[in-house]
C-alpha cells in the first residue's frame, strides 16, 4: 500500500498538546518574561491538577513536621502526666528524707549528737544539717542542749502516743504471712515467747488439700520445733550447739522435730534495738520436703521474717 502524499501526517505531542505547543512557541527566555498567570494558562488541565495536588501535599508534610517538632519540645520540657506525688514516688521528697535521716541518728545516741556526730552518721554536710535542724528545732522535734549537742524534742511524744494507740500487730504480721503462704503455698505462722513455751500468735493455711494444722493460741515446747529452737538462740541467747548456729546463719530448719509428719522452717524478727520479737515459721509436710523446696522457699521466708522486722521498726 502506498502512502498518499496529500494525508495529513501526525504531528509530535509536544507541538499538538494543548498548552505545550504554546509554551514551545515561547521558549526559554520567552517563559522568563511571562507572568506566573500566563505560564498556568499555557499548562494542560491535567499537569495543573496534578501540580496542585503535589502542592497539597507538600503543604500538609509542612504541617505535619511543624506540629511533630512541636510536640517533641514540648515534651522535652513538660511531663507526659502529672507528676507523682511525695507518698507514690519511691524516692520520696528529698528534703523530707533528709530530715528523717537526721532524727533516725538519735535512734543510737538518745543522749544527743553534736553536729559533727550527726553529720558522720547521715553522711550529710554540716551546712545541710544545720538548715534542717533549724526547721526540726521550729516544730519541737528536735532540741538544742547549752553544751551545743542536739536531742529529741517534745514533739515527737504525741507522734509515739498515736502510734502506740493505733497499733495492731495483726495489721502488720498478716500481710507478710499471706504473702509468704501465697509465695510458698505452705503454711505460714507467727510465734512469741510465752513463759517457757510458744504460742502461735497468727497463722495462714494455703488453699491445698494436705497441709499442717495450727491453731492460734496453740502453744508448744521451745526446745522443739525450729521457732522453739530460734526464740531460744536470741531471746534467752543459749551458748553451744544448735543455737550458735543459728545466731550466726539467722535461721533454723527442722524435721520431724515437733511433728513426727513435717519439716519446718524459722526466722526471726526484731523490733527495736534488735530485741527478738517473734518468730516466723513455714510447716511443710514431710513428704513434700526436700533440699530443693528449701532453697525455693527460705529466700522468701528469710524475706518477710526482715520486711516485718522492719515494718515494726527494727533493723533494716
């Protein structure tokens, strides 16, 4: 087939496009002379549309950068929530801590402290204590002696009454029995002196179906059983084997010492100027016991026997 000269022939895209053959026809420099509404009007409807698009775009980027890198200042410099306050925070109010730490030095010296001794015990500076001593003395908790030493003051006796008023050893000791029976799924108990036996103050059975049976008030010999054995190594501190043992290990472990059927596990707890108070004991059935089980559980034994020590205001 020949091609007829005389047919229209296809014209290139660039020179047919609408808008295009008029920016060709302007050129370069012509465009530098044009004003930016002229130029549009050259552009098809398309390439407007999509410039306009790539310029939304690139104003809702703008935006959003704008907004993130605000937020991160702010961020930087304003707490993601409110602050905690002084009794949720761990550490506590430092100021306040440090003024604690001032009247608990008196705990080994209530004859008084002269700057310098409690400045040893804290491990404050001496311009620090002097700041908090001049708040203590303004509250009457603490008082300055004409021979330059500090003591207690008045104030911290209707603190000791409200405390003393308030107090329930079972809000103390049960928490930390329930605890260790929940850790240990034994049975857990607090045991005193009681003239020359023990008595089970408290107790806490877990939820199995074999376990020991301990009533509260039940009293036992002291030279059997390893609570028996604890209450006479630091109460009536015996010379000789077993209790210098425990004295020095800070436990005792049992079988079938009292109860031909268990082991039993005990540590003590101290109140103030590390005075026995108690004992706790952990009762496990015999056939349940073995040096693994003794390893698992004693920690936490260990664990509550010095939290309640400590709840009760003996040492850390």
């Amino acid at each position: 087939m020949t091609e007829d000269p005389s047919a229209p022939r296809p014209q290139p895209w660039h020179t047919t496009a609408p808008g295009i053959r008029g920016l060709c026809a302007v050129g370069v420099h012509g465009l530098s002379r044009c004003g930016l509404g002229q130029v549009v009007r050259m552009l098809p409807q398309a390439l407007i549309r999509c410039l306009y698009k790539i310029e939304l775009i690139s104003i809702f980027i703008r935006i959003k950068f704008y907004y993130l890198v605000n937020s991160l200042a702010i961020e930087k410099n304003m707490p993601t929530k409110l602050p905690q306050s002084a009794a949720e925070r761990p550490e506590g109010v430092a100021a306040v801590n440090r003024a604690l730490a001032v009247l608990r030095a008196f705990n080994s010296a209530p004859e008084g402290m002269t700057l310098k001794l409690l400045a040893s015990a804290t491990g404050l500076y001496e311009s620090t204590i002097l700041r908090l001593l001049d708040s203590l003395m303004l509250a009457g908790y603490v008082k300055r002696l004409a021979d330059g030493r500090y003591v207690v003051g008045p104030s911290v006796v209707p603190l000791a009454e409200m405390y003393r008023q308030s107090f329930k050893l079972s809000d103390y000791v049960l928490p930390r029995l329930r605890e260790l029976t929940a850790q240990t799924h034994e049975c857990s108990g607090l045991y005193v002196r009681e003239g020359d036996r023990r008595i089970c103050l408290h107790h806490v059975q877990p939820q199995r179906t074999v376990r020991t049976h301990v009533r509260e008030g039940e009293l036992f010999p002291l030279d059997r059983g390893a609570a028996g054995r604890v209450i006479l190594a630091f109460d009536e501190r015996l010379p000789g084997e077993p209790y210098d043992a425990i004295r020095k290990q800070g436990y005792w472990i049992t079988m079938q010492e009292r109860d031909p059927e268990s082991a039993a596990i005990a540590c003590p707890v101290f109140g103030q100027q590390g005075s026995l108070l108690g004992v706790i004991s952990l009762v496990i059935p015999l056939y349940r016991y073995s040096d693994d089980v003794v390893r698992r559980v004693l920690p936490a034994v260990q664990s509550q026997a010095r939290l309640l020590s400590m709840d009760l205001g003996g040492p850390d």
